[in-house]
C-alpha cells in the first residue's frame, strides 16, 4: 500500500523524496481519516472534510496553503496529540 500511495503522490507532483515520508505517514492515519485518504488516492478531487479540536481539513488547506495531504496529517496530529498539536499550531507552525 505504502508503494501504491507514494506512485499516486510522485504522479500528482511530489518529489521522490518528499513522496516516500508522505506515503509513510499516510499509511498509520488514524481510524477515521483512512477512507478520507482512500478516497482522495482514487480521485484527487475528492477532499471531503474532517473536523477536530477547533481544526478542518478545509481550514487548513484555505487558512494555512496545506495540502489535502498535509491537512490529513495535521488532522492526525491532533486526533493523536491534540495538546502538542493545538499549540504548534496556534503558533503558526505549518
């Protein structure tokens, strides 16, 4: 799974590099934000939105230029880490 996803990243324009931490990530999402990210992996205009904490996938990507990737983890993040999250985060930290 993990080599499919970094294929569809390094297809949608992520470097190699970039592409391979991101499909690492992506393949220890928690529960509830997997078929988000299977769903986005079969097609890219499927973004549907999660909220958590004060926090959206929607607001993420508008607020702070994130990615649907880069949102999805940051979803993560808080889900799993929600303290250490929400205060890198209300410190502008990407």
């Amino acid at each position: 799974m993990e080599n499919q996803i970094k294929q569809i990243l390094i297809d949608r324009g992520y470097n190699e590099r970039h592409a391979t931490l991101v499909a690492q990530e992506l393949t220890l999402l928690a529960t509830p934000l997997q078929p988000l990210i299977t769903k986005w992996l079969d097609d890219e205009q499927c973004m549907e939105d999660f909220e958590t904490e004060g926090y959206s996938i929607s607001g993420l990507m508008q607020k702070r230029g994130m990615t649907y990737p880069a949102a999805l983890l940051t979803i993560d993040w808080l889900l799993k880490e929600p303290e250490k999250a929400k205060h890198s985060l209300s410190r502008g930290i990407k």
